[in-house]
C-alpha cells in the first residue's frame, strides 16, 4: 500500500507538470483531470488505510481534507482554461 500512496501522490503533481508541456490547453486539461483522478485514488488508498487503522484517524482525516483541497484547486484551473 506504502507503493500505492507513493505513486498517486506523486502522480497528482507530475500529470500537472506534463500538462503544462503540452502544446495545447486541451491537452493540458487532459492531463489536469487525469491529476484529478490520481487525487480521486490517494483519498480512496487514504481512507482504506484509515479503515484497516495503519494510521490515527486525525492523520488520516487531514491528508483527506488536504486531498480534496488539491482536487478542488485542478478544477478551478480547469475551470479558468
């Protein structure tokens, strides 16, 4: 699971730096609402972790609300193209 967390994570900022390489806004926000997805996967992988109680319930209750907060600034970039 550690590996999962990991890759979603890091798969939120790297979509976004492709995206900003991309010769096109669409392509971009492709690549914007796929870093949404990776955000939908870390908050799911998060609570998982929370329910099999790997982690304390307020850690894992603050890495959701700061997932969604990422998930909500994607969308209002994606918004503003």
């Amino acid at each position: 699971m550690t590996i999962q967390l990991r890759r979603s994570a890091t798969a939120i900022a790297t979509r976004i730096a492709e995206g900003a390489g991309r010769s096109t806004a669409m392509e971009f926000a492709g690549e914007l609402r796929r870093s949404a997805a990776s955000c939908n996967e870390l908050e799911y992988l998060i609570v998982l972790a929370r329910d099999l109680k790997y982690w304390r319930v307020e850690v894992a209750d603050g890495l959701i609300v700061d997932t969604v907060e990422v998930r909500k600034v994607i969308f209002g970039l994606l918004r503003t193209m």
